[in-house]
C-alpha cells in the first residue's frame, strides 16, 4: 500500500484536482435541481434543457460581445448575463404556464410535465442553434494555464477551470448556505421544504415560494450550462446526459440538501477523475455505483432527513 | 385513429391490398413501369449528436435532389425525398423502412449514418428485396460476414480509412515508440481502435500503448484525460471522435498544450477544422473518411469540385464535409446504376432485381475522383490524409502534404476478413505509399 | 353489463381491428406489434404506478430481454423458447434486483431504478467484445415452435404472439388487481403504513408487482427484438423508460386497456409526425403529452371510459 | 389472571424530552385500560413502542410469555396485537367495505392473485362487522369521502378485523361529535367483548374512562403517576390537578 502510493500519489494529486474541477460544475447543475425539488416536489426533467439553454445563449452573448468589439474581459460576465436571462424568463414562464397547473396532481404526472418539456424545448433547442457543435472557449484563453509540478514535469491546468470554477462553486455553496439560513425568504424556502403543510398553515403564501424557488433553480442550471461553455462545444443532446447525471446527485445527496448536493458532486468527480486515472472503464458506472451504495447504507440519501408518518 | 392520419391510410390501404395479393417477391421481378418520379429513402441523423453530421448530409441530399430535377431528373424522371431520422432507436428505424419501402413504395434506400443502423437495415432490405445503398456508415463487417444481392456501399470503409493514417504516419513520422489512444466509448471508437492496432501490431511491431481511453459517448469534458496523457506523454496520440466531442478534446488539449508534447492523428478531423479554427496547431495528421476535401489538389474534375463546394457554401454558408461528399457519392452512383441499368433493359425502365443488377462492377464519378463499386458491393474509394499547416487564405487549418491512397492498396480484398487481412500486412507495406502532395 | 365485460368486449375489438389494420397495411403489422409489446411492458409500469412508485429504469428488462434473445439466438433459433428463455431470465433479474429496491419508495425507488438500468446499459457498451456494443446484435431468422416459416408468415406468427400475449397479460392484470394483493398495491400508495400494522409486509406486497412488471417488461423487450431482429444498448437508455412512463399516462393508468391504447397512439403518433416532420418528432410527442396531462388527465381510457358511462346513464 | 402485555423499564427520549422514562405496567387477559394524562405526557409512544413503530432505548415488552421488544410491527400484529390511529389510517382510494375486507385478507393471508380481494366469504364477514360498528350505510363509499367520526370507526373496525388478542386504540374518540360518543364507545365495548379482547385506550374523556375502563393507567411525564381501579384513581387530587384538571375543570361537578 505505502509503495502504491509513492509511485502514485503525484498521479492522485492530479486526479483530485480534476475531480475537483469538474464537481465544481456537477455542483452548479444538481444544487439547483435540488433545490427545486426539495421545495416544489417536483422532479424537473427540463432542468437539463435550461442547462443546455444556458450554455448555448452563453455562447451566442459571448460572441456577440465578441463580434461588438468589446474587450476580452467582458467574456466573463457575459457568462453570468446568459444565465440570468435564461433563468428570469424562462423560470417563471414555465411555473407560471405549466407548473402551477398540476401541484396538486400525483408526482407522476408532474414529472411527466417536465419529461414533454424536455422533449419540446430539445427540439426547439435544434431550431434556434441549429446542430453543429456550438462553441465560445475565449474566457479560458483569457485566464491561461497554472503548471502544476508533477515529478520532473509540469502539467498545465486552465486556470479557468481548477481556480475559478470552485472558487464559483464554493462561493455559490456558501451563498446559499446564508441566503437559506441568514434571510427571511430563505427561512422560508427552508420551512417549506422541511414541512410543507406547516408552513401552509403558518401562513406563508406557497404559490410566491414555489415561483421563487423555480426561477432561481433555473438561472442555477442555466448557469451551470454557461459556465460548460467556455470548455466544452454544445451539441444536441447535452441535457439529456447532463440530466441524468443530476439525477444521481440528488437521490445520493438526499432531498434538497444543498450540502448533500457539494459532496455528493465533489464524490462523483473526484471518483470519476481517479477511475480515469487508474481504471478509465469504470468511470461511467461512477456515479450511479456511489448512489447504490451509499442508499444502501443510508436510504434517505447522505443528508436526508427521515420522514417519519405521524400515525 | 387520428383522423389526421387519413392521406397516409389511405394511400396505405391501396398499396397494402397489392402485396397481400403479391407476395414481394413478385413484384420485384415484374417488369416495371417508367414512373413518375423516383422515391428515394434517406436514413440519417436529424436529432442528437450525430446529427453534425447527420443534417449535412441531408443538406446535400435536399441541394443534390434540386439540382438533379432542375438538370431534368435521372433518364428524365425527376427523384423525391423521404427522410428518417435514426436517432429514436432501431426499432423506430426499422419501422420506417419498412413503411417508406411497403407503404411509400420508395424506389431505393439510402442507409444511415450509424454503424448499428446499417447492421439493421441492411438484412432488412435484401429481405423486401429492395435497392440499399449504404451511404456513410463505417463498419466493415457488412459485406465480410454475409453476401447480399441488393445492398452496395458507395464510399469505403472502417478499415481502410483507419489504414490510411497509419500509413501516412509511419511515412512520415517513423520514429514513434508510445502511443495513446482516445476515442469515443461505442462501436466506431472501438472497432477503429482494433483495425489501428492490429495493423500497427503488424506494420511496426514493438509500439508500446500507453493508455487506451474510452470515454463515454457524448462525454463534454476531456479534461481528466487530457492530464492523463499530458503526464504521459505518448509520442503519437490517435482519435477516432468527431463532432462536438472532437472539438471539445482538440480545445482542451490545445489550451493545455497537449499538441506540443505528442502528435496528434485524427482520422475525421476534417469534419471539425472550420468549426475549430486555429485551435488546432500545425504539424498534426488529419484524415477525412475518404478522399474529401474542398481543397483536393488533383481532383478528377475540378470544375465538379468547385461547383459542389461553392453551391454548398452558397447555401449553408459552412464548407462542406465528407457526409456530404458520401451523400454525392450515393447520389452519382445511383444515377449510374439506372443509366446501366436501362441500358441493359433494352431502354426499358428497370426493376428493382435489374436495378440492383447493375450495381456490381458500376463505375461513377464522386466530386473528387472516379469510384468503382467491387463485385461483393463494397466501394472501392481513395483516401486522402495530410498534415496540418496554417495559412492567411483560411481561419483555420488546412491539410498540406496529402497523400492520396489509392483505393485497392488499402481496402481488405474481396472476400476477407479485415483483421486477418491486416495481420498479413508487413512493412514493406510502407515503401508503397504514394509521395506527399504539397498543397497549391 | 359490467366494467370487466366492457374491458374485454372492448379489447377483443380492439383486437380484431388491429389485425385488420395489419391486413390492410404490412409495415403497419410491424408497428403494432412493437405497439402490443410497448403496451404489456407498460402494464407492468401501471401496476407499480398503481402503488405510487415510479419506476425510470424498467428499460432495463425491456433490454434484458431483447438482449437475451439475441444471444441465445444462434444456439436456440426458435421464438417460443426464447420467449420462455427471456420470461425467466427477467424474472430472475427482477426478483434479485426487486429484493433491493422494493425497499425504496418515490424518487429514491425511481432513481435507482434508473441507475441500475444505466448501469446496465454502460454494461452493454463497455462489454464490446460480447455484446457488439453500439453496433448492436443481429437476431437471426427464427422458427416458431420448431416450424420454419418465410418472411410474411413469420411476421404474422410475431404479431399473433404479441397479440395472445397482450390479451393474456391484460386479462391476468385484470384479475391480479382486483385480488386482495392487487388492491393492497393501492394501499401502499394511499397508506402504507397501515399495512404493516396489519401483518402484512407492504415491501413484498410491491416486490410481487415488481417482479411481474418485470418479466411483462421482458417479453416485451423478448417481442421487439423477434420484430426488429436487431438490438442496440439504446433499449437500456433512460429516454427509453420514461418513454414507458410516457405511454402509461397517455394510455391512461385506469383500465388494463390503457397501456395498449397509450401504446398504439404513441407509436402512430410518432410515425405520423415522423412522416410529416422527420426532424421535430419529439416536439410534436411532447406537446401531445402535455396537452394529455393538462386538459385530459385520465388519458385516452379516461376519456373513453367517461364517453361510455355518460353513454349508459344517457 | 395473568398478564398479557409486560412492559419493564422501558425507556424512549426524542432529544432531551423523555417520552417513555421507565415505564413498568402489566396489561391483564381480558381488562379494558384505560390510559389518561396530558398531552405530551408519552402516552402514544407507549402504543408505538407495544407495536413495534418505536424502539425502546432500554428496557422489555413482554406478550403471552414471548418478547417482542423491538419487533416489527408486523412480526407483532401476527402475534395478536393490533392497534388503532388517532388519526385514522385508512385506504383512502377504497371503499370502506374494501378497507374492512383488505383487512380480513391481510389476518387470513393476502398472497393469492387469483381471487378477488370481494370474495363472497369475505365480503359477508366485513358486512357484519361493519354492521356491528354501524357502518353498512356507508359500506360503498370511498374512505376519503367520510367524515372524521365515522373514519375513526372505521379505523377500530379494521384493527378488530384482524381478530387481535390485544387491541391498543389510540383516543378512539376524539373527533367525534359529542352526542354520539357514548353510543359509538357502547357499541365497540359490546363487539370487543363478544370477542374476548383485551384493550388498551388512550382517552381524554373521563366519563368514558369511568364508564367503561376496568383500570386507569395516568402517564405524566413519560412515567406512570397512577395505577388503579377508575373510582380510586380519578378520585386522587394530585391526578384530579394534574390530568383530569385540564379535561373537567370542576371535578365531579359535572357528574353532579
């Protein structure tokens, strides 16, 4: 074991900092899926689609910028521009029309409500951005590369993804942390998402949570897909496997569980990046291996509270 | 049902009744009439990733139907097209094969893009005994496993468009000791990994495989990879991957500095180097499923090139890329195997039997060269691979240095299974590439 | 006449206008086929969603039993017997995998679920050298019950079995539901607890529905890859379990009827907006869905079974 | 007579509240025992710890000479103890005539698929015991559609399906409407003693405690304050302070 890990702890040293990487962007996806069903109940399919949405509208801001002639720089907040327009436009359109037809309607059918969602905007995904790969890589040239040492070598990192995408993800973990815990609205999310009919019957207006909750759960997936956009090149498709993927987040972080969600995410990339390493076959099986396995050991998912029925 | 489904009922009932009386096979050695316009079945990518290739392919199909019916059709009768998506599964496929052969009584079927798709439709086809040109999918064990009297390839296949570059590799850089090789987790990635290797195994034995990734179909990050290989550093990196997932690992590894510690072969690249740009540095080997290039420096008929890539760019405002040539190609082929095949008949129009008739030995012309089709239904293509380089006429990479592979050089025989075939070669071999042709 | 009587009266019906479609129309005979075996597949799915458990993984036995047919194939090149092959292999898989996640309720049972069938489905593609991966299997030509047949009357003996089958499931879900363990799945949904406080286990009480969903799922994926004669790992993908779920709510989850109604309007659909749009299919099954769930929310046997009652009260 | 239910030391706290703190009671074959106190006093997690929806954090429960400490409920319920809710657990989706029979299937065995859950035996028997309960006028409607006091009934009706020897019943009758209380608690003490049952009940109303309880068991605090005969315990002043004060403010006033 010792003699492993000196032939081999440069090699981990990299895989964590891979894993890392890319958890942060697992985290910005599945936190915001997360929330959404910790609060609404509903499992939201067409969570992928406005990742997808995002990333694309992403890439087109970003070039538009570009081809207005504006500095290089500005590549980074139109990043977070996409977002928020995905997110404050589409978030509400969707509760509004859709959502709030069928709360109290069996979970199936709410799903099911996402699932033609999904299936209709993937489409229409196709009409706006057509399908040849998509992309807009500026704000990763922007910020270089670190070199990490790596025996006699170096290996060079793009500082856009081992330094600000945590940084992203971290700050967005703590945000939420205190947004949920230090405000009144976030209080609220809160106790809706603990016991729903208590904070009915203490008077909170539910309909103004939900609506909230939604909006920002897009704009987090819309963000989680502008941030791909710099590293990766978008074709169709991108949301039905990013979906999946959160899907396994939230079962093994536990309902609504934001910090469920952070390790969880940080569980799937570093495993990921290490199978890669040492075993590449098994890096797709990852994150649905960890699931099994720690419902296995806890059935509630890693933070999941038990609902014990009141009888 | 629907009442909107009623044209299709109705036109279904009609044919329907006629082959419950005749049997299919009847009917297609009946002599058959001139008809008003030739049906021809497109199965292709419309959704998912493959459709990067997929819509191109039917891009060329819609511009090449137009232009055939302005220039008055073939032998006067002008041709219409049916699309099928292949991207809802084999199931869904099938059942519009069938419906576009049994219900649209379609002329010809011009079969899919995916590997797995061809595998389906093809046994289907010779079963209803109608003409399927496989248009674009690679796998070779088609007509290495089994004969068929009505499916012809016309463009070539996994092996040699992974031989190709191995080839233009070990002529130009000989030297390599380590390789490393990412492709895409799925049939293509795989099988083109194992011709590489058991022809490398036989043409320069001793190359030590550093690692073999396969990530997952669809993958949009690379990065875990990238600082796998970059720690590696093999001397030679192959890819098989294209579209998004192409295009994602060339950025990555190109930020990252990757292309400076190996040389890189990507024997589909030519399908991502506009979409890339300068990403993609000088100095790496990039092939193209064929002998595609818009920039080809011997064409057979420049004029004929010029015009394909110039109406393309006209109206899709992109270059175009091999599944367009592949869908030229099958366009050209089918429009020689009816002048054959009416010839043959006496100026009569052709039955789908006489039609398919005509296809062994058929020679046509594709936008770059003069192809023929073998006598066992495969094509016989040339490949063309080259060396990247960058210059002021393009905003990206271009091929220079380009090797033309002549078709019967790197094709496994008529008759013989790939893999032992590539066990055969030796390296000797090499000494047989045609020298490099420096771009114009 | 009584609920029961209607159901089969109407499913005889729909029987014999389903093979005079498949008369009139041969590549017709192929889609409802798939359509038969789509619809015994989802039974089992309305079966779990009577007790509240969604499952987004049931692709999993749809494949399982494609796959098994395709493998044994070449060694066991008869139809009967690989259906028999591929029933008991599935319930063996659902028996074993049921055991696990019959512990597990709401999205906690759907998502591992769909884990394991995506599982199953990376198996499928990283097992290359087995399974032909993407590539998928060739199913070779069959003999039924040891009688070898040509090309039409191998599809008609495929498409009677998917027919005796659908009728055989209908009738034995029929008869399940309405025994004391098919009325306790409805229990699980609305009061699980109480079960227990009965003595009786409501975890094997949903296991008995799981293992059957499973092998319905499995002689369906038994009958697709019979009339495909092709299988690919895309039978495993997740898309193509919610595509099951999809069908139970089109179908309506009230009658047995409903999943084969849900079915033949799926696939027609889809051939329909395929032929029309060949690229916008998806958006046309998911507005279909939508306009479904928000203005007819019993699916197609709702709406019918509503036009029935009204017509024997009027 | 000897003890049915042994319960030694049991103890349960949720966090720092301490719901069960050494709990010693005997239940005799055949008594009726009542259990009164304050809310909170841990009177529902004595029932939930008997039928195995708690476990106990120390301590034993004893039935018919076997422990079932810690049980499942279901491993417990086939022993013969079965319960009732305070607040009622019933199918909502079924009829009541369907809750009555799922519960008869579930005591006589649920596992074969091929006859109906309404087979003639069955049916008949929930009739009657519907009937008993003065529940066949709403035989037919679905359980979601009652309201709370017939529910309650409905709810005992299917704890007495299952044949118990042991019947815990959980404020069988609060929620219903006063005039109809002593009725409906008359009717079940006549089906419950018909059928040799022993109860234990949780209840707030001392007249029905006086009326028809053989012992009165007062928790307070999760221990047991009290033990006794109705008249010698409800006349206790510590008891009438604490416990009954809340209930009836006057004590005996009202039975005046």
């Amino acid at each position: 074991m010792g003699d492993w890990f000196e032939q081999n702890g440069a090699l981990l040293g990299l895989a964590l900092l891979d894993g890392i990487a890319s958890a942060a962007l697992i985290f910005m996806v599945a936190v915001g899926l997360n929330l959404v069903f910790g609060v609404l109940r509903v499992l939201n399919v067409a969570h992928g689609s406005l990742f997808a949405i995002g990333a694309y509208a992403a890439a087109s801001i970003g070039l538009f910028f570009t081809s207005a002639g504006l500095p290089a720089w500005a590549s980074l907040p139109a990043l977070l521009l996409a977002a928020m327009i995905v997110g404050l436009v589409l978030g509400p359109l969707i509760e509004r029309l859709l959502l709030r037809r069928i709360y109290s309607e069996e979970p199936v059918l709410q799903l099911l409500v996402t699932f033609a969602l999904f299936m209709i905007l993937e489409d229409a995904q196709k009409l706006v951005w057509g399908v040849q790969p998509v992309s807009f890589s500026a704000p990763v040239s922007l910020m270089g590369t670190v070199d990490v040492p790596f025996g006699a070598d170096v290996i060079p990192y793009n500082t856009y993804q081992v330094i600000l995408l945590p940084a992203i993800a971290v700050a967005t973990l703590i945000g939420l942390a205190l947004f949920l815990r230090r405000t009144l609205t976030g209080r609220v999310i809160l106790a809706v998402t603990t016991d729903r009919e208590a904070a009915t019957a203490m008077g909170i207006d539910a309909r103004k949570v939900y609506l909230l909750t939604f909006t920002f759960g897009a704009m987090l997936a819309a963000l989680g897909g502008a941030l791909s956009t710099p590293t990766a090149s978008l074709v169709p498709g991108i949301g039905a496997s990013t979906i999946v993927l959160s899907f396994a987040v939230v079962a093994t972080a536990g309902l609504g569980q934001i910090e469920g969600a952070a390790l969880t995410a940080l569980m799937i990339g570093i495993g990921r990046s290490i199978a890669v390493t040492f075993q590449p076959e098994l890096e797709v099986v990852v994150p649905y291996l960890i699931m099994v396995a720690v419902l296995l050991v806890r059935p509630q998912g890693l933070f999941g509270v038990v609902e014990t029925r009141r009888v | 049902m629907p009442s909107s489904f009623q044209p299709t009922r109705r036109q279904a009932l009609a044919a329907g009744f006629g082959s419950v009386l005749l049997p299919s096979a009847l009917s297609a050695q009946a002599p058959a009439q001139r008809p008003s316009e030739i049906k021809i079945g497109v199965t292709t990518f419309l959704s998912g990733a493959p459709s990067v290739f997929g819509v191109p392919g039917r891009n060329a199909a819609e511009m090449l139907a137009e232009e055939i019916n302005q220039s008055g059709g073939i032998n006067g009768v002008p041709v219409r097209l049916f699309f099928v998506d292949e991207a809802p599964g084999i199931d869904h496929l099938v059942g519009e094969f069938r419906r576009l052969v049994q219900n649209e009584r379609v002329d010809v079927m011009l079969a899919s893009i995916s590997s797995g798709s061809c595998l389906a439709c093809t046994p289907l086809g010779e079963e209803l005994r109608k003409v399927t040109l496989l248009w674009d999918c690679g796998t070779q064990r088609i007509f290495e496993e089994r004969n068929y009297r009505y499916a012809f390839r016309t463009q070539a296949n996994a092996t040699p468009e992974i031989l190709a570059p191995l080839l233009y590799l070990l002529k130009t850089k000989p030297d390599f000791r380590t390789i490393a090789v990412l492709n895409q987790d799925y049939a293509w990635g795989r099988d083109s990994w194992e011709i590489w290797k058991t022809a490398m195994d036989a043409l320069k034995p001793g190359v030590r495989v550093v690692a073999e990734l396969f990530p997952r179909f669809g993958a949009t990050d690379f990065s875990a990879e990238v600082t796998r290989l970059l720690a590696l550093r093999p001397d030679v990196i192959l890819s098989t991957s294209w579209g998004g997932e192409l295009d994602t690992f060339i950025r990555q590894a190109a930020e990252r500095r990757l292309f400076e510690r190996s040389t890189f072969v990507l024997p589909l690249a030519e399908s991502s180097l506009e979409r890339v740009g300068r990403s993609l540095p000088a100095g790496h080997i990039v092939g193209s499923r064929g002998d595609h290039w818009h920039q080809h420096p011997r064409p057979a008929n420049p004029q004929a090139l010029q015009r394909f890539v110039e109406n393309y760019r006209r109206r899709y405002n992109a270059y175009p890329i091999y599944p367009t040539y592949h869908m030229a190609q099958a366009f050209s082929a089918l429009r020689a195997a009816y002048a054959k095949a009416i010839a043959a008949n006496g100026g009569n129009w052709p039955s789908d039997a006489q039609l398919a008739a005509a296809f062994p030995g058929l020679e046509f012309e594709s936008p770059t060269s003069r192809m023929r089709i073998r006598e066992d239904g495969q094509g016989l293509e040339p490949q063309l691979i080259g060396t990247t380089v960058h210059n002021d006429r393009f905003p990206f990479a271009v091929m220079d240095n380009m090797v033309v592979f002549p078709p019967e050089m790197v094709t496994t025989p008529a008759g013989q299974n790939s893999v032992n075939w590539l066990k055969t070669l030796t390296a000797e071999m090499v000494n047989r590439v045609p020298d490099p042709i420096r771009a114009g | 006449m009584t609920q029961p009587r209607i159901e089969l009266l109407l499913a005889l019906l729909g029987a014999a206008a389903m093979v005079l479609a498949a008369m009139a129309t041969p590549w017709l005979k192929f889609v409802l086929t798939l359509a038969l075996a789509k619809g015994i597949a989802v039974l089992g799915i309305m079966l779990l969603l009577r007790a509240g458990q969604v499952s987004f993984g049931h692709a999993l036995y749809v494949a399982l039993g494609a796959y098994t047919v395709a493998f044994l194939a070449p060694s066991m090149p008869d139809a009967a017997l690989l259906l028999v092959a591929a029933a008991l292999g599935t319930t063996v898989a659902g028996l074993l995998i049921g055991l696990f996640v019959s512990r597990y309720r709401e999205i906690f049972f759907g998502m591992l679920n769909l884990a394991l069938s995506m599982v199953f489905y990376s198996m499928l593609e990283k097992f290359y050298h087995y399974t032909r991966g993407t590539d998928g299997i060739r199913v070779p030509s069959l003999t039924v019950a040891g009688v070898p047949l040509d090309r039409v009357s191998y599809e008609w003996t495929i498409f009677g079995m998917a027919l005796v089958l659908a009728l055989g499931f209908g009738v034995f879900a029929r008869v399940y539901l309405a025994s004391p363990l098919g009325q306790a799945l409805s229990a699980i949904k609305t009061r699980e607890t109480r079960l227990d406080f009965m003595g009786v286990s409501s975890r094997n009480v949903l296991l008995s529905a799981y293992v059957l969903s499973a092998l319905m799922a499995g002689c369906a994926g038994a009958l697709i890859a019979m009339t495909s004669r092709h299988v690919t790992p895309l039978l495993a993908y997740w898309t193509a379990s919610g595509e099951l779920v999809f069908i139970a709510i089109l179908g309506g989850a009230g009658g047995v009827l409903g999943p084969f109604l849900g079915a033949a309007a799926y696939e027609l659909v889809r051939v329909y907006a395929a032929a029309t749009v060949a690229d916008m299919w998806q958006m046309i099954l998911g507005a279909v869905l939508l306009l479904v769930i928000l203005f007819a929310r019993g699916g197609i046997w709702g709406l019918l079974s509503s036009r029935l009652q009204r017509g024997r009260v009027a | 007579m000897r003890a049915l239910l042994e319960a030694r030391g049991l103890r349960l706290a949720f966090g720092g509240v301490k719901a069960a703190d050494g709990i010693d009671l005997d239940v005799m074959e055949h008594e009726f025992l009542a259990i009164i106190g304050p809310n909170g006093a841990g009177k529902t997690t004595f029932i939930n710890m008997t039928t195995g929806y708690l476990k106990p954090q120390g301590g034993t429960i004893t039935y018919s000479g076997a422990e079932i400490t810690g049980r499942r409920p279901r491993d417990i319920v086939r022993r013969g103890v079965a319960r009732s809710f305070q607040l009622p657990q019933l199918f909502s989706e079924h009829t009541v005539e369907e809750n009555a029979a799922l519960a008869i299937a579930s005591r006589e065995g649920i596992w074969s698929p091929f006859a109906p859950l309404l087979r003639p035996a069955w049916r008949q028997e929930a009739r009657e015991l519907l009937d008993r309960f003065g529940l066949l006028p709403v035989a037919g409607q679905r359980a979601d559609a009652l309201n709370e006091g017939t529910r309650k009934l409905a709810d005992i009706a299917m704890a007495v399906a299952l044949k118990p020897r042991l019947l815990l019943m959980d404020e069988p009758t609060s929620g219903v409407a006063a005039a109809e209380k002593m009725g409906i608690v008359e009717t079940l003490v006549r089906v419950l003693r018909d059928a040799r049952v022993t109860a234990v009940f949780v209840e707030h109303d001392m007249d029905v405690v006086e009326r028809f309880a053989d012992r009165v068991a007062v928790w307070s605090q999760g221990r047991i304050a009290a033990l006794g005969p109705p008249a010698q315990v409800l006349a206790d002043p510590a008891v009438q302070r604490d416990v009954i004060g809340i209930e009836r403010p006057a004590a005996g006033v009202a039975h005046a």
